[in-house]
C-alpha cells in the first residue's frame, strides 16, 4: 500500500552541539587528469582567460563554490609524478607517459602555478607526496622546496624559479589508495605503514608544522578493510594526524530510491573507520585521535565504459576527454545526502574532498573546445551547504518515518543535519526527502532558541529526476520553497518528496 505521508521530527537546543565545523570539510579535488587543469582551470588563448592562462570565468565559479582547501596533483597520477618535471622555465619542462590514466603530461602546469592559480580561487593546498614510484627522499626534497625559506638547495630551486616566498603548504597526503591493486607502486599493509612512519619522521623534521594524512582503503569494499587501517595505523600512529577515506556512488541499477538508501553506507564507512582509529588509540594507550579525511567522495558511473575505450584503444593523448560524467537531479540529491552524513561526524570527519572540481567527475564543466564554463546539478548542494554550513553541528533528538529499499533494508523517509552559527545567530538545517512516494512533514523544536524566525527556505526539486543541467539550459537549480511557520518555536513545514532542502533561522527582527 502507497504511504500518503511521511514524518521527521526533531528537537534542537543551543546547548547541545556535537562538533565545531572544520571548514576543509568543504574541500575538493583537481587531479592532472582529463581535463581537469588543460582545459579546465587553465586554458592560454581563451577570451576568458587571464594572462597566466587560468580561466577567469572557472575561478569564479570556484570561489562562488567557496572552496578552502584543494587536494594536488592526484589521485592516481601522483603515484608516478616527478615533481622536479613541474618546476622551472617551461619550455625545459619534459613530457611524460602519465602511467595511471594513460595520457601525455606536458607539465605546462606545475606546482608554481597551482600554487598562484590557488590564491586567485582563495583556496589552501591539500600537497600529495609520491609514495609509489618513489619515497621518503622526494616526499622530503618537495616539502623543502614548497615549505623552506631559503638558504638550501630546493628552497633556492623555488626562489630561482620566480617564487621568493614559500608556499607554506599545511597539509600533506602520505600517497594515494596504497592499497589499491590498480595504484603503481602499491603496498602491502605492512609495506605501507612502514614506509608512511618513516615518511613522516622525516617530514616533520623540516617543518613541524605541517599535517599528515595516512592512505586509509581505498573504499569499504576492499577486502583489507578495515584491517589495513589497524595494521598501518600501528606504525604511523603517532606520526600522523589523519586517515584518508574514498568512496564513490552510483545508480548503476536504476533504483532511485535504493540508491539514495546509500549515503548509509557512507555513514557505516565512518563509523567503522572511527572504531578502528580508536582500537589503535587503546592499544597504544595514547591521548591522541587520529581524526578522518574524507579526501575523495562523489558519484562517480556515468562515464565508465567511455573512460575504460580511451585509456585502453586510444592512449597517450594530451588532456583527453576522462570522466566527464554529467550528473541529473538525483545525483544532486545524493550529494546533499553526503554532505549531511560528513556533517553528522564533525567531531571527527575534519577535511573532505568533493572530488573532483572541474570537468572530472565535477561540479563545474567546461565546454570543449574553449566554451562557457557552467554548473551541475550537484554544484546547487554542495555550494550551500558550504555557504551556510559553518559554525557547530547541533545534537538532535529525531525520530523519522522509514520506507523498504531493494538492497539497504529500511532506511529513513528523510536525512537532516543542523547547523548552528554563533557568530551570525543562525540554524541553518540541510534536509533531503529520499522518498519518491510521498511528502514527509517536519516538525522542529527550537525552543531554545527564543526569538528566532524563520528567515528562508531554498529548495532544489525537479518532476525529472535524469534532468540535467547543460551551458545552454540550467534545468535544476535552488528556488524559493514553500513557508515554513514558526509558531512558539516550534517549526513547521513540508519536505516535498525527492527534494533537497535549505531551511534557515535566525532572530526575528524588531
């Protein structure tokens, strides 16, 4: 029998918080590959350009995303990346096979000019270090080009190449997916966690300062996981300060609603990769957590046999067309639901990567050929709850309504998460109704919060759940939603099924 209605409600109090919002939770991706940086971020000769090359109209768009912190060079690619190829006059810069996606690196762009790129697009670096083909000697080399002032042979490299002033690159990924199969130079988990120690001794010898990432697994699916955690995890403990997470989904079935059923199986991911950082902590007695990055999360299965035909029949191409997958409502919609299970696990869940940024699996495309840059279906979710979502994730109390899925069992009508800006007095609550059977009703108390209105509610919505967004037709984006009432602070309102919602409070005005 068709359920008519459903129901989410909660209970909000000022005083009941999880977790102040790290804002790299915001953070993305831009990997040499595809046309991510050739054509993506950077293309000389296009009227839109600036006179370095990088597109203006693509980094607006990237500081409307509000993005502050980008994960470099890859990703895959930096399993085989020699950094020195990147620096220096450009016309001395040699090509390369770039081995993880089958393509020709022409190294026009190098660590120099992202690092320029990323002060334009007023973003940090998230550096990936080599791990694969190469090791501790070139992990440090780097660092002390990037890092060091002056006065030593890579620190004068950097100067002699245009750039006085170091980069000053906080945070440092220890490789990329060491455990995966595909991964040029991959380890063993011993191999692996062995090599990241001793990796990250010796970089913070140069720099203290600096953060360290250890590669978790590549995803839940792995079949070392979680054990590749508690093994590498017991050599790098106390050298590190974050475990990275990947993760991607997809529709591959056509199963709306069982796929919307699978940011639990984010959440399940986290909660499991916490429990295991924590087993590590008991057995080391140590004070100290090793917190989560997220550095690569998205749906990704559009593109796939398209990708797998370029790499395989027709390689070594310059900046080929690689997963340019085109995301519809629904994918928008799963989006949001990512984005609130990050936010349910702020107090350990630090850095996240949408990954990646542009034309690669991204929020924003370019057309080929010097076209318009425009924005996806998921760019609308991701660009709000970055807007708003800053401050401290609240605590509630919540009881929703469940449906039947084909492969998650039951799982929740709808997915909420609350967040609470000290600074600007506001809750903004990311609520996305996964249902497509029926609307579900919202009740909210926020009591504790005397004298606040409502002050707006945005809604990405769509009849068409494979609409999709193009440079010509811009067919999902957030409109104005239906009212919410505020009646002695308890908030009332309608969620419309398959809907993603922003629903803001702040105090009333006199």
């Amino acid at each position: 029998m068709k359920k008519e209605s459903g129901t989410m409600k909660m209970v909000l109090d000022r005083d009941y918080r999880l977790a102040k919002i790290d804002r790299r939770i915001f953070g993305s991706f831009i990997e040499h590959l595809g046309r991510a940086v050739y054509d993506g971020i950077y293309q000389p000769g296009n009227p839109d350009s600036d006179g370095e090359g990088f597109r203006k109209d693509v980094t607006e768009l990237v500081r409307e995303l509000n993005v502050p912190i980008v994960r470099y060079p890859g990703g895959n690619f930096v399993s085989n990346f020699f950094w020195e190829d990147s620096v220096g006059p450009k016309e001395k810069r040699p090509k390369r096979l770039e081995l993880a996606w089958r393509s020709t690196e022409t190294n026009e762009i190098g660590i120099g000019e992202f690092s320029r790129w990323a002060k334009k697009a007023d973003t940090d670096i998230m550096m990936a270090v080599n791990l694969g083909t190469r090791g501790i000697a070139d992990a440090c080399n780097l660092l002390e080009y990037c890092n060091h002032p002056s006065g030593t042979k890579y620190s004068d490299m950097r100067i002699a190449n245009g750039d006085k002033d170091p980069y000053r690159i906080k945070t440092w990924c220890l490789g990329n997916e060491m455990d995966g199969p595909w991964q040029l130079g991959g380890k063993t988990m011993e191999e692996y966690g062995r090599l990241a120690m001793e990796t990250a001794k010796a970089m913070k010898l140069i720099d203290p300062s600096v953060e360290l990432v250890s590669c978790g697994s590549s995803s839940i699916e792995m079949p070392t996981f979680p054990q590749w955690e508690a093994v590498t995890l017991e050599r790098d403990y106390d050298y590190v300060d974050y475990v990275s997470l990947h993760s991607y989904y997809g529709n591959r079935n056509n199963d709306t609603e069982d796929y919307l059923a699978s940011s639990d199986d984010m959440d399940r991911f986290i909660r499991t990769v916490i429990a295991t950082c924590d087993y590590v902590k008991a057995r080391k007695r140590s004070k100290k957590n090793i917190n989560l990055s997220f550095d690569e999360w998205n749906v990704w299965f559009h593109s796939n046999a398209a990708d797998e035909d370029i790499m395989q029949n027709h390689p070594w191409q310059i900046a080929p067309t690689l997963l340019e997958d085109v995301y519809n409502f629904e994918d928008a919609l799963m989006v949001g639901l990512l984005l609130i299970t990050l936010l349910k696990h702020a107090d350990r869940v630090k850095m996240a990567c949408l990954a990646q940024l542009v034309n690669v699996i991204a929020p924003i495309m370019t057309d080929p050929n010097g076209g318009a840059a425009w924005r996806q279906t998921i760019f609308y979710p991701f660009m709000q709850a970055s807007k708003y979502g800053r401050g401290s994730v609240l605590l509630p109390s919540m009881h929703v309504t469940e449906h039947e899925t084909s492969g998650h069992g039951t799982v929740t009508d709808a997915d909420a998460v609350a967040v609470y800006d000290d600074e600007k007095e506001e809750i903004t609550i990311f609520a996305v109704n996964r249902t497509q059977s029926c609307d579900v009703e919202l009740t909210c108390d926020v009591r504790s919060f005397e004298g606040y209105a409502v002050k707006g509610h945005q809604i990405l919505r769509s009849d068409d759940l494979k609409a999709v967004n193009s440079s010509s037709a811009e067919n999902v984006k957030p409109e104005e939603g239906a009212a919410f009432i505020m009646d002695g602070g308890i908030l009332t309102g309608i969620l419309p099924k398959m809907s993603w919602n922003v629903i803001r409070l702040g105090m009333a005005e006199e």
